[in-house]
RNA sequence: GUCCCCAUCGUCUAGUCUGGUCGAGGACACCGCCCUUUCACGGCGGCGACAGGGGUUCAAAUCCCCUUGGGGACGCCA
C-alpha cells in the first residue's frame, strides 16, 4: 500500500460537531497507526457562511481530543504546513478554475447559462408532477458559437455525466454501483468563479494525494460524483470508507440543536477528552475482544476499518457517563488533581487558598466518586466554605429525632477527645461511641456529616473530617448544635 | 417519490465473509443480593435479542430472495 495519507476537511461555519469529531478520529487512527500522514484541510468555499472564527473552533475541538495534524491551515497568521497547500479553499481558488477549464476544454464539462431562477421553476414542475427535480441538460447542446453569442453572460459550469454505472470502491461498505442516471449534470463552478464543494474535494484529495477517504456514510451518494470527477480529472482514486453517521436517542441524524452536538459541550460538562474519544470510536468500531476501555494511544494500536460497523449507532449518555467515570479512575491523583482545579475554580472555589497537599488530598478521596469533573464541585464545597444551610431530608432523618442532641454533644466530646487528628484515630473513636450506645456507626456519622457538610452524601467521613481538621470540625459540630436547639428544639420528631 | 446504505437484548455490540463449537457472548442501563458510614466503587446473580416470510442445506443469527422497519442522499450547502 502507498504511503496513508487521510485528512478532516471540516468547514468552519459553527460548531465543530460530533460527528465530525468521529470522522476525524478514524481518519487520524488510521494515518497514526500507519506512520502515515493526517492532514486538516478547511472546505471554506462557501463564503455566506464561513467564518475565520469557526476556524479557531474547529482547531481547539480536534486539539482538546489529543488529534494533531502533520499538515493543515496556519491559524493566526503563522505559515501552513505541509507541501500540498495551501489547505484552506478559499485560496484554492485559481486551482478550481483551472482543473474546471480543463474539463471544458475535454469536453467532460459545459457552461451552462441558465439562471438560478430558470432553474428553480424547472425544479418546481417538476415537484408538481412528482417526479425529482433534475436539470434537463438544456445547455449541454449549445454550439461553440451559441455560446460565444451569450457575451458576458454570467454561466455556471456544469459537469457532463455520461451513461454508465459508476463503481465506489469502499473498503467498509463493499463496491456500491450507481447508475449514471441518477445523477444529472451537477453544477462544479458556480456563476461567480466558486468552486462547487464537489469539485473542490476531488481537485483537493487528488492533488493531495489523499489515500482513504473515511467519511459518513451521507456522503455516499455524492462518492459516486466524485468517482466520475476523479475520473474525468485523471487522478488516481482514493480508497473509500463511509461509516454510518451518529444518531440520537431517537434514531436521527444527531442535531445541531442538540446539546451534545457541540463536540466542546463535553468539555464544559466535565467529561475527559479520551473518554470521548473512546466513547466515539467505540461507536462505530469494536475490538477482537471484550475490550472496551481504551487509551487514545492503545486505539491507535488495536483499531482496523475492517472491525468498523455498517449501522448506525444510537448515541448513549448513560455509557459516556460510565466510560468517562472509568477514564477518571484511571488517571494519577496528580492528573485529575489538576484537571479538577479549572473546574473548581470556575464553581468559584477559591482553590488558591488550599495547599497542593490538600487539594491533592481532596482529590483522591472523591476519585472513585464522581463521573464528570464537574461532579467534584458538590463533592468538596464544603472545604471552601462552611456549610451555610443543611439538607432538608438529612435534618429530618439526622437532626430531629429525640436523642439527637445527645449524639452530637456525644459527637462533640468524642472529636475533642481525639488526640492525633488521623482518618484511624477517627475510626477509633467513634467506634467507640457505637459501641457505648450499642448502635451502628451510622447512628454518629450520618449526623456528624450534615453538620460538616451540610449534606447526606459526599466522600467518606473520617476521609473528609481529617482534611477539615479538628479545629473546624468542632466548630461546625457546634454549629449544628445550635442550629437543632433552634429549629428542631421544640419540635422533636416522632421518633 | 427515486436511488443508496443498514437490520442480534431498551442501548452499544461479539458472532455473519470461512453455515455446525450459539440452548447467542460482553458492556451500559434496569432489578435483586453482598461489601459498606452515605453516595459511589467493587463483587455476585437476574431480566433481556437473532424484524417477518420464503427458500438453499443433514444443519442458518450466519448464504439467497421478498416483505417490513430504520437511516441517508437527491442545492449555484458542505
């Protein structure tokens, strides 16, 4: 096999979706795993609606999965990179018009003069008579001189489909053939001098060089255009690969619309970027095994197009939740340490007041606890700043029942009690108390926990009350001891 | 409507190419139980699928055909 060369070409007109993040993850597998080269091109050739800001999007998405690119765009006023440039479009320009005379020039293409508005009411009738809307091919007969009649006529360039079946060779999906006659003369350049996006990805993959086109399976239909154009232009063909596109919940074409679709929606929800990557892949490929847990670096290794499925899959939340909690567990005290701290930061905890040591510390007590980063806020709050208000259900189950005030001043002799402030000592000492009262644990930690976080769940106790420290226990002890004399004081529970 | 693609538990899938080892395996979710100071984590168990119909064959989830269902494409968007 040639040299891999594989390429994203995202257009930057918003966000950088979901799909295009699979997209892109297959396409870079396959070039990293075959020392090949993956390269970013951006298909800006719509100018409506291309923006130099979605750009900057689509560069943060791909580098926020860990995907880098050998060739692509320079962003920012730096230089591209690579020898097939320049990579965006939009200065591809001149190319397009070219390759396209040469079709014209070979007769494998024509102006064609109609308008837009001709065209439209063509496409009308023909709704009307429920047949699809083609072009009738009116222009492909005109002479040399009837085109050298219409002047300065504004024309568009139209590609001459022959009769014939056209073939895709497509690793994934097997050889497709399409009749010709599906297909009517498409428009490759439109009046205004613009390439047409089907001209411009086959001028682009062939000139680039690109060995596999991997891309969704909605692009299938036009595969067998760009056949005909790789043909007709005299490049050698890419091989094919279109995978079944991402669905929601409901089966569709995952939307634009909805949250999720954003591929950096993820990011701001606290999922890690190769759980994602994970997630994604696993979508639409799956091992030789039982696997399913995968570093980006191990995918790399293990993924093949032929283990790639043909149906699309139904994007699960419940499992990226699962799949990113995995991910977390796996990361060093230190690593999530880290990652948490933005998270923290931006729930306005004031994490420049916390020592590495501790902050170290609060992350490893809440690992094996949360799913998302985000999760961390609710776990470890009450570091920051002391509880302001306790949980209604927890006062109820905790607070309010007749011996309640015992335990916590029973509570509150045992801290004071314990010397050396350790998660052992704390064990100890409230075993201890258990065992005095004849009771369960739980019986003295459930209510120490709401004075000192103010809520039923969080890390483990003795964990968090060693890292609170005896001073602040004691005090939040207090404080929930006033707050029973006056809330609960004169209405005792049931109970 | 036309063309193209797809079809195994609720979901993601293994198994299909190279029929028998599949009385269909795993994972998420769900439901029990265990562990346990809560929530989690972890462990154990349960529920749960070859879309339907025809063939071919000694034998079909696996091969063929039809039906049905789903998706996608039919732009001077990409």
């Amino acid at each position: 096999m040639n040299k891999v060369r594989t390429r994203m070409a995202p257009s930057p007109t918003g966000f950088f979706h979901i799909g295009n993040a699979k997209t892109a993850l297959y396409n870079w597998l396959l070039a990293r795993q075959t020392g090949g080269t993956f390269i970013l091109r951006l298909e800006d050739t719509d100018a409506e609606r291309s923006k130099v800001e979605y750009e900057q999007v689509v560069a943060e998405a791909l580098t926020w999965l860990g995907i880098t690119w050998d060739e692509g765009p320079g962003f920012g006023g730096n230089p591209d990179r690579g020898g097939y440039g320049p990579y965006r479009q939009s200065q591809r320009t001149e190319l397009y018009r070219n390759e396209a005379q040469r079709l014209i020039d070979e007769g494998a293409a024509y102006r064609c003069f109609c308008t837009k508005e001709d065209l439209d009411a063509e496409r009308q009738r023909a709704a009307g008579e429920g047949g699809h809307a083609r072009y009738s091919g009116k222009c492909r007969a005109l002479t040399p001189e009837e085109v050298a009649a219409k002047g300065n006529a504004l024309y568009s360039v139209r590609f001459k489909v022959e009769p014939g079946v056209t073939e895709i060779p497509d690793l994934l999906q097997g050889t497709v053939r399409v009749d010709n006659k599906e297909f009517d003369d498409f428009i490759i350049v439109k009046p205004n001098g613009d390439a047409v996006f089907h001209l411009a990805v086959v001028v682009d993959d062939g000139l680039m060089k690109i060995s596999h086109v991997i891309r969704g399976d909605d692009h299938l239909t036009n595969a067998a255009r760009h056949v005909m154009l790789f043909n007709a232009l005299g490049y050698d063909l890419p091989v094919f690969v279109h995978h079944p596109l991402v669905h929601d919940e409901h089966g569709k074409k995952y939307s634009k619309r909805l949250h999720g679709a954003n591929l950096l929606d993820w990011r701001e929800d606290g999922y890690l970027p190769e759980a994602i990557v994970n997630y994604l892949v696993l979508l639409g490929w799956a091992p030789s095994d039982d696997r399913e847990l995968f570093s980006p670096d191990e995918l790399i290794k293990e993924f093949s197009i032929d283990r790639m499925s043909l149906s699309a899959g139904k994007f699960d939340l419940k499992k990226v939740q699962w799949l990113n909690g995995q991910h977390i567990r796996r990361l060093s005290v230190e690593d999530l340490r880290d990652r948490l701290l933005p998270v923290m930061a931006k729930a306005g905890l004031d994490v420049g007041s916390k020592s590495p040591e501790c902050l170290t510390r609060m992350t490893a007590i809440c690992q094996e606890k949360i799913a998302t980063l985000n999760d961390i806020v609710g776990m470890v709050d009450f570091f920051f700043v002391a509880p302001a208000e306790y949980e209604e259900k927890g006062v109820k189950k905790q607070w309010k029942k007749e011996d309640s005030m015992d335990r916590m001043q029973a509570i509150r002799d045992a801290m004071e009690g314990v010397g050396e402030w350790t998660v052992d000592a704390l064990h100890a000492a409230y075993q201890a108390l258990a065992e005095k009262a004849e009771c369960g644990l739980g019986k003295f930690i459930h209510p120490t926990r709401l004075a000192l976080t103010g809520k039923g769940v969080g890390p483990g106790l003795f964990e968090l009350a060693q890292l609170l420290g005896k001073e602040t226990c004691i005090e939040r002890i207090d404080k929930g001891i006033e707050y029973i004399k006056a809330q609960c004081g004169e209405a005792p529970g049931e109970a």
